[in-house]
C-alpha cells in the first residue's frame, strides 16, 4: 500500500487520546517550592486561564522564574526528546526543572497528585490520555496557551483544561543481532523468545501498553470494538512463556531482559540510537492490520505548586522549539501542519518521521472507555 508520512496521517486522528507514561516508578527528586516574594504572582498565577491574565507573556515569565520550580512527573528522557525539552527549558529561563516518577504511568500521575496535594511535592503538570484525562478532569486547570487558535478544536477541551500534543505510531521493537529479522507476530511464539516479549506497562494503566495491545489485537483480525482477538493472542503468548510482565525500562532493553518490545515509534528511535553504539541492531516494524496512531495531552494541575511556571512550560511545549523539539525526537506534534504552512518547521528533523503502510486507526473517547474497562475486567486472568 502507499507509505505516507505519519505526520500528515495523523493530523486526522482526532481525539487521538491515549493512557500516557510508562509502566514503572523511580525514587521522585526532591523539589523546591514557590518562594514567599512569589506568593501574591502565584495566587493570580493559579486562576489565570491565559497569559494575557497575568499581563501578557513577559509577566508570566517574571513570574515563573519567581517561582524558580517546576514538577514535571511521567516525562523519562528517552521518551518523545522530554531530555532536551527539560534541558532546554530550564537553560531559556533559569527554571529548575524537577522531574518526578519519570516511569510512572496515568494512573500514578493522578495518585501523585492526589497524594501531594497541597504540598511543594505535587506535580505542575501532567502528560495524560483518555480513560485517565476523561476521568480526571477535576484536577486540570484551565488555560489556553498562545497558540490556542492554531490548534484543531476536535484537539483540545474547549476551555483548555487538556490539549492533545504529540502522536506517534505503535511498533514492535526487537533486538535483531540476537534474533535475526522478525516480521510477524506469529514468530513470536518460538521458544527463542522465552520470556522476552514485553508490553510497556499494564494496558490498564499505561499508555504504551494500552496501544500495543490495541495493535496486536488489529493485528490478529480484532477492531476497536472487539478486542477479544487481542486477549487471545496474550493468552497463546504466555502458554508459550514468551511473555514478559516485568517493567520495561532502557536497563533491561539493554540488558537483554526484554529483546522485543511493543511501543511508541518515537520510544524506539532513542533506543535503536543507544544500542547501536553498543554493537547492537535494533529494528522496529508494523505488523499489518496494526496500525494504531494516538495523540497523548497536557494538562496543568489545578493544585500546582509552581502555578506560573506550569503555565509557561505549557506555553514553551506549544512553540514552534517545543514543537520541533518532540519532532526530533520523532514525534508528531499537535501543530506540525501549521507550522509546515508557515515554513518554521524543522524540516530535517521531519524528514525521519516513521512512514506507515495503511491508514493508522485511533480509539475514540468512548472506544478507548470501552477498551480500558474490557482490559481491567479481563487482563489480570489472561496472564495469571
């Protein structure tokens, strides 16, 4: 079939949303807190729904770096370039950026908050997706970045308590030094995989995981709405023991605890770079029927303790160095077709996005409802 760029497909994909992060958790870093010469900035901060209600931009930023914090949870650096969007954030304005449970999933990204409220330990900001955005929105805090108006309204909550903000296609990663060239699911079902098949998280609670199954379900004859083809298909997997439930992390890819892993193309870009350099050749494909594209979104805590800082690294994920930051790290952002319009787009960077055989499909609001709820029902019993 015609290969198209998946930053041209994917712009279709609206309400493209998916459980985001990974499926462990780490030792969060210690944080800072709003100093008390922020105090009155950071209580106008907390109700501001744009820039313009702190005064414009140049305010906003006087008042973020008053703060001199920000949390950021569920962001590992490997994961869509979040390692130079941290670095490079922090080097603009001199803004420490702490970053909480870089492993940790959705749901834990809640908990974090829910458990934090009140307290310089809460996250600023959140990198969610469906069940978990849908159900949480109790916790976001309005805001309409400056951008607002270049962003597809099918993208965002009409009030901005979320905006979708990168997409990617789901793939399977395999080390093909061990293995040798891998090109259907079947195969994985030959004793030389014992115990080295990995989903990225529990697909209840992650959003890696949760796609990867919705790939390979596709994959085996399912649809979004029927996904027992899917539960089968884990089911045949873990009676061959290829199955492996253990967290994945870049430690036990390079280990050689998890060889073929099911993932984000942007995941696997860092991880193809990172082995190569150690004699290793890691390839990714798409097995066909598979194609599953998703956008993930940010949402501001509407508990943040560093309220202005939140706002401004919103502001800084949707300007064209965010944007093209998660480019380079192969992502598809929010706003590349704008961007592509008014030629700021970084154009080498783009030229490596993955291309896909067939037209993605993406889970809607409800689909995903269904799909999470179907998982938690049935997941636990098909790999006990």
């Amino acid at each position: 079939m015609k290969k198209s760029p998946l930053a041209l497909v994917a712009a279709a994909a609206v309400l493209g949303l998916t459980l985001s992060g990974c499926g462990g958790s780490a030792t969060p870093a210690s944080t800072g807190s709003a100093g008390g010469g922020a105090a009155a900035g950071a209580s106008k901060a907390k109700t501001a729904t744009s820039a313009a209600d702190l005064g414009g931009m140049d305010a906003l930023v006087a008042a973020a770096k008053a703060e001199g914090t920000i949390n950021v949870i569920a962001l590992p650096d490997d994961w869509a370039n979040y390692g130079q969007i941290k670095k490079d954030f922090a080097a603009k304005y001199g803004i420490k950026v702490n970053s909480i449970l870089p492993d940790a999933s959705s749901k834990e990204e809640i908990d974090a908050a829910e458990k934090n409220k009140g307290t310089a330990n809460a996250p600023d900001v959140f990198d969610l997706g469906t069940a978990v955005t849908l159900a949480s929105t109790k916790y976001f805090a309005p805001y309409k970045v400056a951008q607002w108006d270049k962003i597809p309204a099918g993208n965002k909550e009409s009030t901005g308590l979320w905006v979708n903000d990168y997409t990617g296609i789901m793939s399977v990663g395999y080390n093909a030094t061990k293995f040798g060239e891998i090109t259907s699911l079947d195969q994985l079902t030959d004793p030389k995989f014992k115990g080295q098949v990995a989903f990225n998280g529990k697909p209840a609670e992650a959003g890696a995981a949760f796609n990867g199954f919705l790939m390979v379900n596709n994959a085996n004859g399912g649809t979004l709405d029927n996904l027992q083809p899917g539960l089968d298909w884990v089911k045949k997997m873990k009676q061959a023991g290829s199955l492996n439930l253990a967290d994945v992390t870049a430690g036990t890819i390079d280990a050689g605890t998890h060889g073929v892993v099911f993932d984000w193309s942007y995941n696997q870009v860092s991880t193809i770079a990172r082995l190569k350099a150690k004699g290793v050749d890691w390839k990714t494909f798409v097995p066909k029927g598979g194609e599953i594209a998703s956008y993930y979104n940010q949402a501001i805590n509407v508990d943040a303790p560093h309220p202005a800082a939140a706002r401004l690294f919103q502001e800084y994920l949707y300007s064209d160095a965010g944007q093209n930051a998660w480019i380079k790290g192969g992502a598809s952002p929010i706003l590349y077709e704008s961007m592509k319009a008014a030629g700021t787009i970084d154009a080498a960077s783009a030229a490596n996005l993955p291309k896909v055989d067939g037209t993605p499909k993406t889970p809607t609001s409800d689909q995903s409802k269904a799909a999470n709820d179907f998982l938690k029902k049935n997941w636990d019993a098909a790999v006990a």
